[in-house]
C-alpha cells in the first residue's frame, strides 16, 4: 500500500543514519540500509532520489567490497532496473 510506504520511508532514513553514525559509510550494513532506502524511494516513484542513493551505494561497494561482490553485482543491477 502506498500509504504504508510513505510511512517507512523515515524509519528506513532513521536506520540509515543510525548506521552511518556507529558504524561508517562503508561498512557493508550501512550500504544494506543505503540500498534499502533506495528500494523504496523507487518503489514510492522517487527515482531521482534513488538513484543518487544508489549510485552512492555502488561506488561505496565498489571501492570496499571490488567489482565483483555479490553486493556490488546487486548494487548494478539496482541502476540497471531504473
């Protein structure tokens, strides 16, 4: 329901942010919460925003996880399905 959606989108933030404080913008849980928040600005139609984020996460996995981690290969496919 899109309601319901609307209404996650600032927990997800709240968790995101929560891991970027304890745990850095490269540990691979705040990546999973970066890439979670993501997932729901696409599916809320906010593509634009999701995107940014996702770019975000692929470099991010990129450069911490290398090119062909299953979390990077996912990170792709996430900028491909845009």
């Amino acid at each position: 329901d899109q309601g319901k959606l609307e209404e996650a989108e600032p927990l997800y933030k709240e968790a995101l942010e929560a891991r970027w404080d304890m745990l850095g913008n490269q540990h691979p849980d705040t990546l999973a919460a970066l890439n979670d928040v993501a997932n729901l600005l696409s599916e809320l139609g906010k593509l634009e925003e999701a995107e940014l984020l996702y770019a975000e996460a692929l470099r991010a996995r990129r450069e911490s996880l290398g090119n062909t981690h299953p979390d990077t290969l996912s990170s792709i496919n996430n900028m491909a399905n845009l």
